[in-house]
C-alpha cells in the first residue's frame, strides 16, 4: 500500500514523534510505501521514507496549524490523480484522515472544564474544535487508534462517535529499553561520567515542557531533603524547555549545584540504569509511555496519580503513586521515604517481574496490523462502489 503519515512537528525526543517513527518503519519493513507530510522536522530522515515539507504561514500556532491543514487536503486533491494514497495516518487531529493516532487528550473536555463561553468565540478554539470535530464526528470515516481508554471515554460522551471505529491499544514501549545483562557495568560508567559517588542519589526525568513534566514540583521535593541526603541528592532533567526559569528556581532553593539541566539526551536507556529513583510529578500525562520505560529498565518511581499510566506502577508494586490533587508535602515526604527505604531492590525485581509478565511492547505492531486490515476492508469497499456504478 502507499501510506501517507502526517504530523504537524518532528523532532527525535517527543513521545508522540517516536510513536510515529516506529509504526511507519514497521508498515515500511511490512513492505508498504511510506510518505511523510510535515511542516517542521528536525533530525535524519529514515532511509526510504518520502518527507515532504509544507511550508506554513500565520503568527499564532494555531494559524499555521490551519494554514497546513488546508494545504495538506489540497495537495491530496491535486495527486489524486496521479499519486492517490491507500490511507492517510495522522499523529495529530486534522482533516481527510483515514486512522488517527490518539496521543492527546479532548480538546472539547478541556475546554469545558477549563474555559467560559468568550472562550469560544475565539479563532483558537474554533480552528481546534473544528478539527477535532473532523476526525470524531458520527459521519466520518476515520478509525480511531486509543492508548488511554480513559481518554476514549471523554471523545464518545461529547461526540457520540459509534463504538466501533475505536481501537483500543497495549503501550508500545521500545525494547531497547529492557534491562540488559551487563546492567551494573552501565550504570557504574555512567554514574563515574557524571562525576557521582557510591553513596549518591540520582533522581531522574524525562520529557518535554518542563511545566507539564512537574520539574518544579521536583526541584521543591529535593530541597525539602534533610542534610547530609539533600546534599547527596541529584536531579538530572533530559528534555528540552527554556530553561532560564528553573535555573533561577534551583538557585532560589539552594540547590542549584544539584540540579542537572542538559537539554534533550540520546542516552536515557543508559540515564535510567545510573539512576536510583525515577520521577513524573506531572500535572498533566495522558499516558506517559516513559513510565513503562523505567518499568522495562527496572528503576523505581514516584509520580503523580493524574499519569494515565499510573495503574501499571500501582499494579507492578514497582513505587509509590501521589495522590490527586497534588499536594507538595505529601511528594517531599514520598520521596525522602522512597530515598531511605530498604526496599528499593523489592521495587526493581517488582518492576522487572511485570516487564516480563505484562504486554507493554507490542502497539506498533498493533496498529500496524490495523492499518493493514483497515487498507484491506477499504479496498473491498470500492470495489463493490465501482460495480455498482457499472450495473
């Protein structure tokens, strides 16, 4: 089949980006035509993928999102005549998709949560809502791929989309992120790199939008640490944001020799074996496929309840959950807790036992599978369309 996958930005460290990168090689290596439309990529371009960049205009992010939305659709228009695809995938809610990837929560929900009537009236939230409504409507056509069901949920009580376009997912953790054999020898190397000793805490996160993640929250927990922990505690933050703010943070709280701000990393399967605890207080998760990954790494965590994923670390027995709402006191307590217990090798050997019991790796060939199948029952369905037109 020729696949068209589309998503607004690319780059090598988002979840929703590597989500994508995984089940387009996979459909690839099925042996399947892949083409890519976006209007940002950063990083190589896989060998065999056809990547075409559209360029965008508009002040606001929600101006260029419409403004790719529609010359997409037009450029659909202008091959079909001569490069028609099987089936549009798309990573981002928009128009003319035949399967939709869920990575982010309802927008509608939010909305209706969060905001008042004025709000609606805005451009913003019309160009969202409208391209929400596009891919969730009762009379689309699109199949819906879900890795939050909770998610899942809150689409078909606003939208009323039919039961049956819904695909519901296992999580798609990359192996490359399981424990391997030489593990110690890893962790040892790592740890001697970044100039830590014997009996020093490595407090790990990983994530884009330092806000959303909670690194805040984080820094607050470890200066609330009592000496002589506190000043054997590290925090190590790989992921990019602008980070003037929580410099300025750490150095308000006295503990910016301890906080690590290095941007976006290649080597988090390696940061997560150097690492003693790993932490995801954030405010805002809706699954969080890097919990599962330092399940599969065997590292134990605290994080906060609102993490879509949050039940498999309560299921694993691999770490403590926060309660919801979030309360700061409660987190600094957890966390000193979790740094002076006697049972971090129960949590790593609790965390390992469900990586190798539970299915957390299989979704890129999950949905590649539906894909297929979708690409199939399409293909019988015009050519019944084209008979009948003939009779």
């Amino acid at each position: 089949m020729k696949l068209a996958f589309v998503l607004f930005k690319y780059f090598p460290y988002g979840g929703l980006e590597r989500d994508f990168l995984r089940i387009a090689k996979i459909c690839q290596s099925r042996g399947h035509e892949i083409s890519v439309y976006s209007f940002i990529w950063e990083g190589d371009v896989p060998e065999g993928f056809n990547l075409t960049l559209i360029p965008v205009k508009g002040i606001s992010n929600h101006q260029r999102i419409s403004n790719f939305s529609n010359k997409f659709s037009r450029l659909l228009l202008e091959n079909e005549a001569t490069e028609k695809f099987d089936l549009v995938v798309g990573f981002n809610k928009m128009k003319d998709l035949d399967l939709y990837y869920a990575a982010d929560p309802c927008y509608e929900a939010k909305v209706r949560e969060q905001h008042g009537k004025l709000y609606r009236l805005s451009k913003r939230y019309k160009v969202f809502q409208s391209m929400e409504e596009s891919v969730f409507a009762q009379d689309k056509n699109v199949e819906l791929l879900f890795i939050s069901d909770i998610q899942m949920e809150n689409f078909k009580k606003i939208y009323h989309t039919p039961d049956e376009r819904f695909h519901s997912l296992p999580p798609g953790v990359d192996r490359s992120r399981i424990r391997p054999d030489n593990a110690d020898e890893i962790r040892s190397r790592v740890r001697d790199s970044l100039s830590l000793k014997a009996d020093d805490k490595l407090l790990l996160m990983i994530g884009t939008g330092y806000k959303r993640k909670g690194v805040d929250r984080a820094m607050v927990a470890l200066a609330s640490l009592p000496e002589p922990l506190r000043s054997k505690t590290y925090l190590l933050v790989a992921g990019e944001d602008k980070l003037k703010k929580y410099k300025a943070l750490a150095k308000k709280l006295g503990i910016e020799n301890q906080v690590h701000l290095p941007g976006a990393r290649d080597d988090v399967p390696e940061l997560l074996l150097a690492s003693d605890l790993f932490m995801h207080p954030a405010r805002h998760e809706n699954t969080g496929t890097v919990l599962l990954e330092a399940i599969a790494a065997g590292i134990p965590q605290v994080i906060s309840g609102v993490c879509g994923y949050a039940f498999h670390i309560e299921n694993a027995q691999a770490g403590k959950v926060l309660s919801e709402p979030f309360q700061q006191t409660e987190y600094n307590s957890v966390l000193l807790d979790m740094l002076t217990s006697e049972h971090w090798q129960q949590w790593q050997d609790n965390a390992l036992h469900y990586m190798r019991n539970s299915d957390i790796f299989s979704m890129p060939d999950k949905v590649s599978d539906i894909i297929e199948a979708t690409g199939k029952q399409r293909s019988v369905a015009n050519i019944y369309k084209m008979a009948e037109l003939v009779d």
